[in-house]
C-alpha cells in the first residue's frame, strides 16, 4: 500500500472520529489527556502533515514552525474541511524528492540541527506520529464516549496489526494440527 494511501485511512480514521463527537466533546478538556482535548491531539496530526506538505513546496520542513491553530483544535468542521484538503494534496503528491528536515531542540536560541531527508521518509514518520496521537485518542475515547465507534486499527501500528493477523494464522494452523 502507497504511503499516501495509508495517510487517506488515518485521515479518514481522524474524520469519522470527529464527525460523532459533539462539538463540546471535540474541545472539552479531559482528565484523561491531562486536561487536553481531542481537538488538540487532532489539531497537532493535521499540522504536522500540513507543514510535510509545505515543506515539499520549499525543499525544508520544519515542524518546530507549528501554528497551534486554536481554530482547528476547537472548530470540528474546520479540522474535518483540513483534513479532506490534505487527502487532496497528498494524492497530488506521488513522487520521493528530497528534503532537508529542520529540528531545533535548544530552548535558549534558534540552533536547528539540519537533517537530509525525504519526502516519503516524512510521509512515513507522519503516519508513525499520526498512529501515535490516535492511540492517546483512543484511550479517551473508550474512557470518555463509548458511545463513538471507533475504526477497526485505529491507533493501532500497521506492524501491530501484520504480526497479529500472523500470529492468530500460526494459532490456527497449530490447533488444527
């Protein structure tokens, strides 16, 4: 499966997420996300795929430059109308290219560490991070709203999901042996 491919399904995982919530339930601080909401964790996906995306206009990502957009955090409709709007870019963008991937992590002045990359490389780590905040997501969901069905996978990594199907294969096949 292409990555662009694999970033459709977490997007469209994030969007039916986001379509049963209440708008208050998008952006109501839970205890179970240390007083973070739902809209926060998506908000920050939806920038880090956006900044991939203009990074491979630019040559440079960097996801330090992230805009906190309290709009996308808060506003349901305006995180699902990105999200549909990066499925739209991301099937625009087909080819590998390369990248240079800013990363800053010195807290008293701008020093980026300059890193090559790639484009399908930052694909890849998106996916990665995406899965990672669906995960957190997924625990407040069950915690919170056991009313919203949540998507087959969601959270979950695609590792995950190939070594289970493999294991319950090899289950299979000894117990009828």
């Amino acid at each position: 499966m292409k990555l662009q491919q694999v970033s459709r399904s977490i997007l469209d995982q994030l969007i039916s997420i986001s379509n049963q919530l209440k708008d208050d339930e998008f952006r109501a601080p839970l205890k179970v996300l240390s007083g973070n909401t739902i809209g926060k964790h998506i908000r920050h996906i939806i920038e880090f795929y956006d900044l991939m995306v203009l990074g491979t206009e630019t040559g440079t990502v960097n996801y330090d430059k992230r805009g906190h957009d309290k709009v996308i955090e808060e506003n349901r409709l305006m995180a699902i109308e990105k999200m549909n709007a990066l499925k739209s870019e991301l099937d625009n963008l087909s080819e590998d290219h390369d990248l240079i991937l800013k990363a800053n992590y010195d807290i008293k002045k701008e020093d980026p560490t300059i890193i090559k990359t790639s484009f399908f490389r930052e694909l890849q780590y998106n996916i990665e991070h995406a899965i990672h905040h669906m995960a957190i997501i997924k625990i407040a969901l069950i915690s919170e709203f056991e009313l919203v069905s949540i998507p087959e996978g969601f959270g979950i990594a695609y590792s995950t999901i190939k070594y289970e199907k493999e294991q319950n294969v090899h289950s299979n096949l000894s117990s009828e042996g």
